[in-house]
C-alpha cells in the first residue's frame, strides 16, 4: 500500500524548509480503534524535522511554522501529528 500522505507531507516540509533532516513516522497502527482513526491507516504521524530555518526560532514557534506549511493536512485530513522540530546544531 503507497504511503500517499507520507508523501505529501515530505513534499511540502522539503518545500517550505530545504531540511537536512526529515523523518516521517506513521504511527496509525498504534492507534487502531482509537479517536481519530478513519480506518485509512494514515491517520497519525510523527515527523523529526531539522532545518537551518529554525535556528533563531522558539519550539513553538517551529511547530506553528510546521503546522503552517503542512496546510490542510493537520486536523483536516489528517487527525494527529506530532511534532519534533530542531535545528542543525541542536
């Protein structure tokens, strides 16, 4: 089964940031039966980012810009993302 989600969020993260690190982790299964989970199995993801760009950012601050890039994707297509957003030198 293609990871379709999995793909656009890279697209998009690799887009707005040019990280030098980016790890996608589908946590679906993990909440099989849960609230949240449609039954597509791409419904939870956890996303290691490290990008140059938040160097002078708070962590909050990188998590809105993450959730600003991913657009529709978080709480509309997607119910639950988490987030773990560094820079190179962090």
């Amino acid at each position: 089964m293609p990871d379709i989600m999995e793909d656009e969020i890279r697209e998009r993260l690799e887009e707005a940031f040019a990280p030098t690190r980016l790890e996608i982790v589908n946590d679906s299964a993990h909440h099989a039966g849960h609230a949240g989970d449609d039954g597509s199995g791409e419904s939870h993801f956890t996303i290691h980012i490290v990008a140059a760009r938040f160097a002078e950012m708070s962590r909050l601050a990188r998590q809105r810009a993450v959730i600003a890039a991913l657009g529709d994707i978080v709480g509309e297509r997607v119910h639950a993302v988490a987030i773990k957003a560094s820079a190179p030198a962090q």
